[in-house]
C-alpha cells in the first residue's frame, strides 16, 4: 500500500492532557506557545531557577540588561547555575568558571590552554525570552531561530488603564485541574456560595444555588468562552457574566469587581466590568503549577486595587474546625482560592480518576475536545488553535469576559 505522505499522529487521550514532559503529547503542544515563567520584578541580581514543562532552568539577567533562560546543570559537569555569578557578558559557573551568554554559547573556560578554541563548540540549552507589561514569557518550542510572536494581551498593553501584577502563586497539583476548571461554571453557585459569588446581590443574586444562571458554552478561535446569563432588569435585557478559556492556559474573568471590590450594582447595569482579571497558568511538572495573576482596570477608581487588596484579605474561613478535625484542607470554606484548591487537588489527575459525566458538565466535555484537537494539530505538525501567526503580531488581542447588563 503506497503511503498518502501525511504525518500519522496517534489518537489523544485524556489522559494525556495533564502530561507535560518532554515528548509528551501535551508537552509538545504546551512547547508551541510563549508561557509566562515570572513576574519582571522576580528577576534581579542572582539567577533564578525555574522548572518549566518538566525541564529544570535558570533565568538571569546579564549586566547588559539582556535576559537568558538556560538549562540548569552546567554541560561541563553538571553543577546547578542557579549559584552562577551574573556577568556583563552570561551567566559564570561557579564550579570551573564557564561563562554561557544569554543564548547559550560557551565564551569562556579558564581551566582550558590559552589557545583552545573548545568553547566554540560548547552550546548549552537556552530558549527564547521576552518581557511584556510586567511579566516574562518563555517559548520552548521547536524553533528557536524564529519563534512565534509574543501575543500583545490586551491585560499587558499600555492602553491608558492601570495594571497590578499580584503576587505569584505555586500549587502542588496537576495545572489541568485548575484550567478545566473555569468550563465547569455550575461549581461557582454551589461550592463558592460562601464567599464573594454568595454574597453579591447584583443580578437577583445571579450565582444563586438554587437558581442558577444558564450556561453556555461557546468555541472561539482563541478558544472557549462561557456564558451565563439571567433575565435582564428590563424587558429585552439580560444579565451576563462571561469567561474565557484561551489556550495554551490562560483564563480571564471579568466579575471581579462585583464579586471581591463588591462595587454598587447600579454601576453593573449603566456601565459593566471594567477590570480584566486575567491568570496566565504554567505547568511546572505533572504535579506543580504556576499562576500568574493579572489585573487591568479602565475605570475612574484611584484606590481600585487598594480596596480589592483589602477584600481579598477579608476573604478568609468562616467555618469552625473541631478539634480532632485532622483534614489537610481545613478551613476552606469563605476563601475562593482556597476552595479552589481543596476541590480540584483532590479530584486526582484527568485519565487515572474516575469520572461520570453529566448533563451540567457539557462545558468541560466540548473544552476537552477542544484541548485534544490542539494538542492533535500540534502532533500533525500543524499550527494549533490560539498561536499567532507571523504578521499578526502588532494586533492586540483581547479576550471576551463582559459582565453587566445586554440587550437580548
């Protein structure tokens, strides 16, 4: 039988979404985007080691103000660069004083006779990095020469709002519990009743557990985003509260300011959300995961982010633990991120739990199709869903994540 020439890809399963590694099928997929590995102000004057999809690194800034992302392990004999000197030129070993330029490159090696050209020929892991509105993004993907475009986020742009990058946050759990997570929107009216989605008031209470919004779920080219709407205050108009899932991970929501800042209804229904709360997720491991915490605001409020500062702190447990309560996750209930935590940390990993689908979880079940086609495209060698293509790089792109009032 004579071969068609195209690329045979095997089938993705579920199980191979939370997998990361190098040659996995998600990894490999995950390695064809830019993913944000920290935050600007992280990086300062010692080399910073990261994992990354399974792959340990040092970031640095050499005295030139370029930045480099390199393979831990020195090549010579494995010492960790993480305790390099930063130079003007790299990063130094401090076990025999090899010196790797932002790229790579060995430019020294001072045990070596004078006249050896041997570091010519030494050239270390590195990726590509960029800074962009505060944060750093890294691209581990297949072609270094020439990467895609950094996407210009509309979160990042200088667009005349202003910005708070929140503090970094690390969980020990797979990252895909987390990102599927925003297409399962029923769980915010029950397993959030205790918190901010409890207590608002705005919309009829609009996340109510008994009368929950409907849900729809709608593919994008970016994407997924979820829908959830209510009758309207008027005849004609509904309440709508909408989220964004765009790949490789990344989440934007935009009720922040009525569900943690508690902002006046009336404001909701004349002029809508004005913050874009945007989490950039990164997969550490199978195991360990990266949020990076964005938060852009438009509106006329000089202490916005003071007083969404101020509620976050005040979000904390209220319920009473026993004595002899010896559960991991206790208390959790009253704090959203907690709860977040305490649910999807243990449900297991997708492919090894046990799962039954309902009819309320359609949202996870087209998000998931949407993931295996990706990662498939990436397999066929294919550009996947969400990757900018070259000459597109100037546009900024936005995701949808209106919350207020809508004519129908």
């Amino acid at each position: 039988m004579k071969s068609n020439g195209k690329k045979k890809t095997k089938q993705v399963a579920l199980a191979d979404i939370p997998r990361v590694g190098p040659g996995t099928p998600a990894g490999e997929w995950l390695r064809r985007y830019w993913l944000a590995v920290a935050a600007v102000d992280e990086v300062k004057d010692i080399p910073k080691a990261i994992k990354v999809l399974g792959e340990e690194l040092v970031l640095f800034r050499d005295l030139e103000g370029r930045l480099g992302l390199v393979g831990e392990h020195c090549p010579h004999r494995g010492t960790s660069l993480e305790y390099g000197d930063v130079e003007e030129r790299g990063i130094r070993c401090p076990y025999h004083g090899w010196l790797f330029d932002v790229s790579g490159q060995c430019l020294e090696q001072p045990a070596e006779p004078k006249d050896s050209v041997f570091c010519r020929k030494v050239k270390h892991l590195s990726y590509a990095v960029r800074e962009q509105g505060g944060l750093i993004f890294a691209y581990l993907g297949p072609d270094q020469a020439e990467p895609p475009p950094l996407p210009r986020y509309s979160c990042l742009a200088e667009r005349g709002g202003q910005r708070q990058i929140e503090p970094v946050r690390h969980n020990d759990y797979n990252w895909f519990n987390f990102f599927e997570n925003s297409a399962d929107p029923c769980h915010i009216c029950i397993l959030h009743r205790h918190t901010g989605y409890g207590e608002q008031s705005w919309g009829d209470q609009f996340f109510s557990y008994t009368e929950m919004p409907d849900f729809d779920f709608v593919e994008t080219d970016y994407g997924m985003k979820v829908v959830m709407t209510k009758p309207g205050p008027a005849a004609g108009t509904e309440f709508v509260d909408t989220m964004t899932l765009a790949l490789p991970s990344i989440i934007q929501v935009g009720d922040t300011e009525f569900v943690h800042v508690k902002v006046d209804a009336a404001k909701l229904m004349t002029e809508g959300s004005q913050c874009e709360h945007v989490l950039f997720l990164t997969p550490n491991d199978d195991e360990h995961f990266t949020i990076f915490t964005v938060n852009y605001y438009t509106g006329s409020d000089p202490r916005f982010f003071d007083k969404l500062k101020e509620m976050r702190a005040a979000e904390v447990p209220k319920e009473e633990v026993k004595p002899y309560d010896r559960r991991k996750y206790m208390p959790f209930k009253g704090n959203v991120r907690q709860e977040d935590i305490m649910s999807q940390s243990t449900q297991g990993t997708l492919g090894a739990r046990a799962e039954r689908l309902a009819t309320s979880d359609k949202g996870v079940i087209l998000f998931r199709r949407i993931i295996r086609e990706a990662i498939s495209a990436a397999g066929k060698g294919e550009r996947p869903k969400g990757v900018v293509s070259k000459g597109r790089e100037q546009g900024i792109v936005y995701y949808d994540s209106f919350t207020g009032v809508r004519k129908v």
